[in-house]
C-alpha cells in the first residue's frame, strides 16, 4: 500500500524559499542537492551556538550515507563533492575555527 501524505503531528524543518527557484534549476548534481538538504536539516536541528557542521559530522550522518547506495564512487566521496558544489555555489558556507590547538574546517 502506497502512502498516502505525511503523517499527522509531523516535524517541519524550515527551507529557504530560495531553495525552490533559482538554486533548484541551477544544480544538475543530485549529490549537491541532497548534501544541501541534509545540511540544512543537521543545522536546524543543532541546539549549540553558534551552528555550523564539521567535515565529520556530514560523512558521519547515517541519513546522507545511505542516500547514495548507485553511486559508482564511494559514499565519502561523494558527499564530498556534493558539499564542495554547494559551498561553490554559495549556498553553503565554509570557514575555518581553532578547536584547541588545531584548526577545523565547518
């Protein structure tokens, strides 16, 4: 049995609306959209201040893992590439922070 709508009581994740024009006609690469969306969800989700994401929490996350089970290139790299493409495109940001003595990307 198909189903049939989502489910009463269910959680909604705000999305810029930007989302829906001109950066979905823009990506081709179904890696960058999917790394986009899950980012935004990880970030919505976060309760720390400020909000950012490591490299290793986005290839850590089980729900972006499994989402590319045809990829021909290993998951980590793919999740990669998905991310490098939104941070070009700007949609996502990349920094640097000093976590102790060592500096980490987010």
């Amino acid at each position: 049995m198909a189903e049939e709508g989502f489910p009463s009581g269910t959680a909604y994740t705000p999305v810029p609306n930007q989302v829906f024009g001109r950066l979905l006609e823009g990506i081709v690469d179904i890696a960058e959209l999917k790394c986009t969306l899950r980012a935004l969800w990880l970030l919505h989700n976060r309760k720390d201040a400020p909000r950012y994401l490591t490299e290793a929490d986005i290839l850590a996350d089980p729900v972006l893992c499994r989402s590319f089970p045809s990829s021909k290139e290993p998951t980590k790299d793919t999740i990669l590439r998905g991310l490098r493409l939104a941070v070009e495109r700007g949609t996502l940001l990349k920094n640097r922070i000093v976590e102790g003595q060592d500096w980490e990307d987010v």
